[in-house]
C-alpha cells in the first residue's frame, strides 16, 4: 500500500506546517523538505522510500498552494473529522440542518 493516499497523513503534516499557514510559510516548508528528500540527491538505499515521502510532499504542496483545492481539501478534512468524532451526520451542526424526516423528504 503506497502512503501517498494514506487518509492518516494529513496533508499539513506532511509539510510539517499547521493549519493557518500563510502561503509564504507553505512554499518554504515545501522547498525545504524537497531538497532533502528528493530522489536524486538521497542514497541509492534509501530511494524508495525518499520517493514515497518525496511524491506525498508534492501531493501536499500541490494542493495546499492552490486557494481553491485548499479549500476544498479543508472541507472535506472537516467532515471526515466530525464523521470520524461518531456524528450522527456530518452537517448536524451546519447552518441549522438536521436529520431527513419524512414530512421534508416530502417536499421534494
């Protein structure tokens, strides 16, 4: 199983970086880890498993440096945790919305 799509890894940890980072302090981190990790520059014994933790960094840079996959990343980080925390459902709380009842299924 390859730990590029591993759900455990959140993507701001594997930048080592916390949720409010600024863009500035995401490409930094980013650059930082790829010059270490980098399958080029590590040794020859340890090229698999640079290139997995290189390949998860780009995955996360690619994704945290853009505003709008951010975002959405960042929503469905939110509902995985609230799923994850035994929600009865995920939007519970959200904008006033509660459990389907038959009376609302009606409606529609």
């Amino acid at each position: 199983m390859s730990t590029v799509s591993s759900p455990t890894q959140c993507l701001y940890e594997a930048l080592g970086i916390s949720t409010a980072a600024s863009g500035q302090e995401i490409k930094a981190a980013y650059r930082k880890l790829a010059r270490a990790c980098h399958p080029d520059v590590v040794a020859l014994d340890r090229k698999n498993e640079s290139t997995d933790k290189f390949m998860r960094i780009n995955l996360a840079y690619s994704t945290l440096s853009d505003p709008e996959k951010r975002a959405k990343y960042d929503r469905i980080s939110f509902v995985n945790q609230r799923v994850n925390r035994g929600s009865s459902t995920a939007y519970s709380s959200m904008a006033g919305f509660g459990k389907r009842t038959w009376e609302t299924d009606q409606c529609w």
